[in-house]
C-alpha cells in the first residue's frame, strides 16, 4: 500500500488563546515549564486560526518548512523539540502495534521518511495575538495525524510554546504548572467547552501590529530574575485567582469573571514595571482604552466590559453579547477610524446602534483619531480540527507548497 501512495499528506487548523489568567516566567526554560498555572479562553477559528499541512514521502531528502509562503529554519530548537518527541511516540505506538498484531496496517510510511510542513496564519503574526500558540498547537496537532499518535497531546505543544497547550482545547482551557521536573504533569485540560457560554463575546483592539520591543521569551526571563512582585503573584495569588476563575466560568458570572481578569492583566503589568529594568508592553493607547472601559462600567454601574493585555499594546475585551453593538460605538467615536479603504471592524456582524447621549457624553473623552488600526469580533471556540477539503492543503502533490513566494 505505501509502494502505490509514496506521499502522505495531512492538513489541520488551530486557534490562539487569550489568557485570563496569564502565564509569566519558567522554571525550566528547555521543558518549558511555568512558574504558575493560567488560565484561557480559545478564541474561535472562523475569525483567527493557523493552518498547518505536513507532508511524508520517501521523495524528501530532508525537513523542510514554510511559513506564510517563505522557507523558514527547521532547525529552530523548540520546532525540533516537537517533530522529535511526534517521532518518538509514533515509534513508540509503532514498536506496540508490531508486538500485538505482527506489523499489518501501523506503519503506512517509514519514519525515517522525511517531512515538509506549510504553515499560514490568517491574521499578523507580530499583532500579539499569540500566533506562537496557534502555531505549535497547529503543529504537534497535524504531526500527530500524520504519524498516527493518539493521546494528550497538550504536553508536546508545551514544548513548542507555552501558551500553545492551551490552544490544543476548545472553550476554557487551564494550563496546570505541576511539579515534576520532567515536565510530565505540566498539561493542559478543557474547563468548560465553548458551548458552556455561548453568549460571550470577544473584542480585540489591534493599537498595533509591529513586533514588540522586548520579546516574551526574553522578558519572562529578566522578570523571574529580577521581580519580588512576579515571585509573591505566582507562590501565593495565582492558586487561588485560578480556583476563584474557574468558579465563576462554571457559574457564567460574567462580573466577577471580568473583575478579575482585569486585576489579573492590571497585576501581570505591574510585574512587568517591578522588572529590573522595567518592561513596558502597554503604551499610551492601551492606558486610554483602560480608562474607556472602566468608564463605561462606572456608568452603568457594573462590570459589562473587562479588559485584558497580553505582552504587547493590543487590548482584548471580553463581554456578553447584548453589549457588543453599543460598546462598538463607543469605540468608534473614542477612537475614530482613518479613511484608509480598510475595513475597521473585522470578524461577526456588529448591528449599527446609537447610544444614549447620556451614555456618550460620560464615556467618549478626548477622541484619538486613527489610534486604532481595527477592531475584530469573536466568539470562544472549538480546538484543533482535521481538514478534509484537499484543496486547502498548502503543500502540492510534489510537497512543495502552492502558494510559495520563495
């Protein structure tokens, strides 16, 4: 069977993930392993995801990737980290099946067949949208497929990225810290599936979409050397900010899930200033959208709309459904788009509304025309999936990819 098929071809999707309670620092920078456990929410896929298609064939004469359309270094440590352990678990599984059947169907394709990989996202890699966790869950999740392991997968991911465990599993998701130092009990496990809370609404504001000064890896990094904030918040408040999360997401108490992910993002931010020397992600458009958004709560006089910032100046905004139209309006008029041609508001449909003057006139403060460059709209999500249309494969039937710019 595997003379008449020399290429083995499989195509996946997976989502990012927006951290409510964030992950910050290692305690093994190799493994990957975090100082504290975190808690997310997997944003859904018809808006934001990273396509991923891997090829085997006894025709390659060696790895080879491409990201976005360009070749990239297969080479990378951590995307080794994963291709080696898929690898290791499928001779593994293999060597099992051998033992039990005599060899039948296990192994359609030798393993020591060489593999291309064609990766896309479909929004800006450096927006910090944490492409990196979309790209390794999408990663570790096609190879698994394509070599035939089966079991959690969330502990590979890991080992690509970290946040990318999370993105292995729909809805809300928690990244267990664990102890061991092998890493074993480091993973990954659904809270609640996507279905759990239909009428949550994701707003991302992208302030900007250029790469960071200071990038996670290095900053988590100096944090853990250098922070007593970072220390007090992993040992002594992340346990139970966790318990107290995941409560309030059984309970789909939207107010008290969005109090504390604020403080939880205020705190992050706070330990990234306690940084010797400091790490500023927020910028000056991040500190006006804090401001709108505790506006609009303070008029109402609750929390209807909760911020988050990951490592980086683009804000996330979580609220129910019924808010989404008239907060969209404030923003619009807080910070009012450029007529570049672009579209401003991506993602689901925004019915048009106009708010109560009352409502404008306590919360739009000090417009900042063009300061944001779009806004996009989802919805919590499913994990990652199997593509069975062929004509999304991003690799030909040579293996080499379709849409290739070099």
């Amino acid at each position: 069977m595997a003379e008449d098929h020399p290429l083995s071809m499989v195509t996946c999707t997976a989502p990012i993930n927006i951290a409510v309670i964030k992950y910050w620092g290692k305690r093994d920078e190799k493994l990957i392993l975090p100082i504290n456990s975190s808690l997310s929410v997997t944003l859904h896929q018809d808006q934001l995801k990273t396509t991923t298609t891997a090829a085997i064939s006894r025709d390659f004469t060696e790895d080879r990737l491409w990201l976005n359309g360009k070749e990239s270094d297969i080479g990378h440590p951590r995307l080794q980290s994963c291709l080696r352990e898929i690898r290791r678990l499928a001779r593994k599984r293999r060597s099992g099946d051998n033992k039990g059947t005599g060899g039948g169907e296990s192994s359609p394709l030798s393993l020591t067949y060489k593999v291309h990989i064609a990766s896309e996202n479909n929004f800006p890699t450096a927006a910090g949208l944490a492409s990196s966790a979309a790209g390794y869950a999408c990663l570790v999740y096609t190879l698994a497929k394509l070599y035939g392991v089966e079991g959690d997968l969330s502990e590979v991911a890991r080992m690509g990225s970290g946040s990318a465990c999370r993105s292995m599993f729909g809805g809300f998701v928690q990244w267990i810290m664990g102890e061991d130092a092998d890493g074993k009990d480091s993973i990954a496990e659904q809270v609640a599936p996507e279905t759990h809370w239909p009428e949550m609404r994701i707003l991302i504001l992208v302030v900007s979409a250029e790469k960071k000064p200071i990038g996670s890896t290095a900053g988590m990094q100096t944090s853990v050397e250098t922070s007593h904030l970072l220390k007090h918040r992993a040992e002594k408040l992340v346990p139970e900010y966790m318990a107290q999360m995941m409560r309030h997401i059984q309970r789909r108490d939207f107010e008290a899930f969005g109090e504390l992910t604020m403080k939880d993002s205020n705190q992050f931010h706070a330990t990234c200033l306690d940084t010797f020397p400091p790490i500023f992600y927020l910028n000056d458009v991040s500190k006006q959208v804090v401001r709108l958004v505790h506006r609009f709560n303070d008029h109402y006089g609750k929390t209807k709309v909760a911020y988050t910032f990951d490592a980086g100046p683009n804000a996330v905004v979580f609220m129910m459904e019924e808010t989404v139209a008239e907060f969209v309006e404030v923003v619009k008029r807080s910070f009012p788009p450029e007529n570049n041609g672009g579209q401003f508001l991506k993602g689901l449909p925004v019915e048009a509304v106009t708010p109560p003057e009352e409502l404008l006139s306590a919360v739009v403060k000090d417009p900042a025309p063009g300061a944001i460059q779009y806004l996009l709209l989802t919805k919590p999500g499913p994990g990652p999936a199997v593509v069975d249309d062929g004509s999304c494969h991003l690799l030909g039937p040579d293996g080499q990819p379709r849409n290739s710019s070099g």
